[in-house]
C-alpha cells in the first residue's frame, strides 16, 4: 500500500523560505519508475501541480509561476520527496499536497497548508 505523508508547512513571511517534506512507503525510489509531483490547492480553484521529478533520475520540471523559486529533489536513500521554496509570495498561500505515480496508479497525501502573510 503506497503512502504519502507531508510535513513541513507553515506561517511565513513574504520572502522567506519553508522546506515540504513528502515521505513515500510502500513503494522505493530505488526500484522501477515513477514520477513525484507537488500539487497545490486554494478553495475555489482546481489543484494545480508545481513541481515534478521523476524516479529514477532527477528530471524537474515547474510551472512558470513558481520556476526559479521552488526546488524539488529527493533522497533516494530515506524515499523523500522536497519541495524547497523560496522568496514565498502572498499567492503561494495554498494547501500542498504530495502525488505519487506508480505502476500506472495515483496516490495522494493528505496536505500540509502554506500560508504567506505579514
């Protein structure tokens, strides 16, 4: 059974930084394929994906909105996927969520919120 728990949200000022942290069970980095996205939400709107990299290799791609200011990586050895995310602006005030793709299924975590404010 796959399973994605993230951690690492929060209050932060605009301009600062937080580091997501999605840790994956059920499945490991080390074997086969698979792609790795973070997703974020906000009420009224359809959750849109900012980052992703693939498994294995470290191809990244991200959305114009946040390229150049977010980094996803992962940790092969602790089966981590993060989402760095730096000079945080107002409107990536959002409930973050972790997507896994593996042997053709999806999985979700269950959120961390990120709010962004004075």
């Amino acid at each position: 059974q796959v399973r994605l728990v993230e951690s690492g949200g929060g209050l932060v000022q605009p301009g600062g930084s937080l580091r997501l942290s999605c840790a994956a069970s059920g499945f490991m980095f080390g074997f086969g394929s698979s792609v790795m996205r973070w997703y974020r939400q906000v009420p009224g709107k359809e959750r849109a994906v900012v980052a992703v990299i693939t498994i294995p290799g470290r191809h990244t791609v991200y959305s114009d909105s946040v390229r150049g200011r977010f980094t996803i990586s992962k940790d092969d050895a602790k089966n981590i996927v993060y989402l760095q995310m730096n000079d945080l602006k107002f409107e990536d005030t959002a409930v973050y969520y972790c997507n896994a793709h593996v042997n053709g299924a999806t999985f979700w975590g269950q959120g961390t919120q990120v709010t962004v404010s004075s």
